[in-house]
C-alpha cells in the first residue's frame, strides 16, 4: 500500500483493509511522509514498512514498459 503524508487516514485505511479478512499482512511503503505516517504505520500489527527516505517518482522508470505513454512534447501539448 502507498503512503505519502498519510498520517490522518492510515489507522482508517489500514483498519478497512484488514476487516475484508482476505488480507493477512499489509506492506506499507512511506514514500518521504513529512509527518507521522511511518511512526503509525510501527505501531499497527500485521504490518510490514518499507521507508523511501526521500520521494521517488516511479513515471519515469515505468513509462518505457508502457506502450503509448505520451513523450514529455505530447504531454506538455495536452496541457
């Protein structure tokens, strides 16, 4: 599950996943919160944390598996 400054909506998140019980474990990645999301996210059981200590952005990496994401000139275009 991604998390980036979550730290208001984590324990609800987490809580309405677990409660579908198809889910034995969360893997939380904090992508650079700026607040507690990591600190909350230590406390919760049934609960792995992967920490990216500063926010990575994945389109790059992604787009060249992507068949038809638009170049960087057609996206300044649709703007």
């Amino acid at each position: 599950m991604p998390a980036l400054n979550a730290a208001r909506m984590l324990r609800q998140t987490y809580n309405e996943v677990m409660a579908q019980g198809i889910v034995d474990e969360v893997i939380l990645v904090d992508d650079g919160s700026r607040d507690s999301t990591a600190a909350i996210a230590s406390e919760l059981e049934h609960l792995t944390l992967h920490v990216h200590k500063r926010k990575l952005v994945v389109t790059e990496p992604i787009k060249k598996y992507v068949t038809g994401w638009p170049s960087q000139q057609e996206r300044i275009s649709l703007s």
